[in-house]
C-alpha cells in the first residue's frame, strides 16, 4: 500500500502481552528476539499454498454451486 512503511501483526499476546507491546513501540525496550514464522505478504507466494493439496469438506456446498445473489442474477441478464 502507499504510504504504509511497515506493519505489525501481534497475535493473542494477553492482557500483559499488550504492555510489552508498547513498550517495544515506543522504544522502551529493544526486543532481540528471532521470528519463529514468517507471514507471507502474497499467500500465493508461499510454497505451503501450493503443497497443501485439494481438500473437500463434506458438510458444505462448492462456491461454484451456490445460488445467485440477485446482483449477480441481474448481472447475467
């Protein structure tokens, strides 16, 4: 995105997690620590995208197979 110099995704750190938080964004602290994953910007640029393989849930319908909204039906008219 323009504009946006970096983001910050912080997954379920708890109540205390938070604190620690801020004081790594204001500069309180200097974290050293190493990443224990990595996010992909793209998922599709992410090899697991694509060694996943097909999976078919059989408790629901196909996206390909569900009714029309009427947008979509006034659409295709």
């Amino acid at each position: 995105m323009e504009g946006v110099d970096a983001c910050l995704w912080v997954g379920s750190p708890g109540a205390v997690g938070f604190n620690s938080v801020g004081k790594a964004l204001t500069g309180e602290v200097n974290p050293s620590g190493r990443l224990t994953d990595i996010y992909a910007y793209d998922l599709t640029t992410a090899p697991a995208y694509y060694n996943a393989g097909s999976f078919t849930y059989g408790n629901s319908k196909p996206a390909m197979n569900r009714p029309k909204r009427k947008k979509e039906q006034e659409k295709a008219t």
